[in-house]
C-alpha cells in the first residue's frame, strides 16, 4: 500500500495526506464525545505514532481500510483517555469496559461489508431509481424538488416512486447478503 510505504520511508507529504484525509473524522468522533480540537489533535498525532511503530516492527498487517484502523485506534485512544479522567473523579468500578480495538475493528468491517453490499444493490437498481434515493437522502432534496426535476405531476407521486424504488433497493439488497 503506498500510504503504508510512505509512512514507514517517514515522506512528510504522505502524513499530511493522512492528516488531511482522516482527521476531520477523528475531530468529529471526538468533539461529538466531549472532546476539545487540541484533545482531537493529541490523539490522532498518537494514532500515527503507533501506526508509525507498527509499520516500523516489520510485522504490520492491514486487514481492514487504513481509515477503519486509523479511526478504531482513535475510537480506543480516546475511550482509554476518557476512562483516566473519569477515574480521576470517579471509583473505578463505577467505570464501564473499553472495547478492545479489535472488536472495534470487527465491527467496522462489518460496516464495510453492509456498505458495499448497499453500494452493489444501488448500481443493480439503475435509473431513475438511484437518483431519487441519492437525491432524498444523501443529497436531503425535497419531495417537491425531486417531483420538478423528474417531472412527476404531484410530490405524492414523487414519494409513491421513492418507496417502490426502495422496495426494489430492499429486494437487492437482502438478495445479495
């Protein structure tokens, strides 16, 4: 993989790819977890680190997407971070388990899988079909707007499509898994 290549030869203009494509996420994961943006980039800088000395053992194994990795390491580098501060004001056995980066990674995987099984079902879906459900929730159009662009003659008719275009997606998803 060359950002794992790149990494390990330490090419700065890799990390910054990295930093660039991956830590808006870890940014968002922890402020969304009562994090601060110094406390996000504290962590992800370590999430590189041991990424770093991973690669650096020789024994480095990407199983999953270097993105998943990268996000489970921070998901458990935070957790553990929590887990410290929450000892400090709290007795331990009050604390719950943190999730072991592996488990983490199991179900981040699995994530993938369902992603691209939904991805194969929208290509077999074709058009116009995938564009009303692109349109309706990733690009959070109206009803009304999706019934002007496709020219159907009322917003009702417009969602009567949208669900049987979801029928459809549902048959081809639920065929292929």
């Amino acid at each position: 993989m060359k950002t794992v290549n790149g990494i390990a030869r330490g090419d700065t203009a890799v990390l910054e790819s990295l930093y660039h494509d991956y830590f808006p996420m870890v940014l968002n994961m922890i402020l969304q977890n009562k994090g601060t943006e110094e406390e996000a980039k504290d962590v992800f800088q370590e999430a590189v680190i041991v990424l770093y000395d991973k690669i650096k053992q020789g024994d480095f194994e990407l199983s999953s997407k270097l993105k998943t990795y990268i996000y489970s390491v921070c998901r458990r580098l935070w957790l553990k971070q929590l887990g410290n501060q929450e000892r400090a004001f709290q007795d331990v056995s009050n604390y719950g388990e943190v999730i072991p980066v592996e488990d983490d990674l199991a179900k981040h995987r699995e994530m993938e899988l369902q992603l691209s099984l939904m991805e194969q079902a929208l290509e077999k879906l074709g058009e116009p079909c995938r564009t009303i459900i692109h349109d309706f929730y990733i690009g959070n159009l109206s009803m009304q707007a999706i019934c002007e662009k496709f020219g159907y003659t009322s917003a009702d008719n417009a969602k009567n499509q949208k669900y049987k275009c979801l029928q459809r997606l549902k048959r081809l998803f639920f065929s292929t898994t």
